[in-house]
C-alpha cells in the first residue's frame, strides 16, 4: 500500500521538476542564441571590413542573412525577459 501511494507522489515530483528545468532551459536556449547573434554580428563586422579593404572578392551574404534572420526571430520580444530584450535590442541598434 505504500508502494502504490508513493507512485502517483513520484510522477507529480518529476513532473514538476520537468517542467521547471523545460521552462530554464527555455530561457537557456533564448540566452544561447543571443550569444549566438552576437558572435555572428561581430564576424559580419569583420568580413565587411575585409570586403571593403581588398581582402575578400565577395561581401558576407551569408552571414548577413543569418543576422538578419536571428533579428527577425526575436522582433515581437515576448519570450524574452526584460534583460534579454534589452540585450537584443541594444544589439539591433548596434546592427
């Protein structure tokens, strides 16, 4: 009988615990991805000033793209708490 009761006790414990640790690794993924913004902001900054020094043929269209369409994702700001939106936006002014 103790077995048994202790089950449903467990399955409400872990689920729980699911849903916090989904909800953390939510915003982890938000803050990762800035990250990962800001890292390709920097490099497209680079391969333009190697584009327009002499240094490479073509100009970063990939790159550009890629920024871009990490700028479009995070537009409308609603998964984001107040310290990631400020981070995103401070980057968007920067781009």
């Amino acid at each position: 009988m103790i077995y048994s009761a202790t089950i449903p006790l467990n399955r409400i414990l872990r689920s729980c615990l699911k849903n916090s640790f989904l909800e953390w690794s939510w915003i982890l993924a938000i803050d990762e991805e800035l990250t990962v913004l800001e890292d390709q902001l920097r490099r497209l900054k680079v391969e333009y000033d190697m584009y327009f020094g002499g240094g490479s043929k073509k100009p970063p269209v990939e790159i550009e793209w890629k920024v871009k369409t990490l700028l479009k994702k995070f537009s409308d700001g609603t998964r984001m708490n107040y310290a990631q939106r400020y981070r995103y936006t401070t980057m968007q002014q920067r781009y």
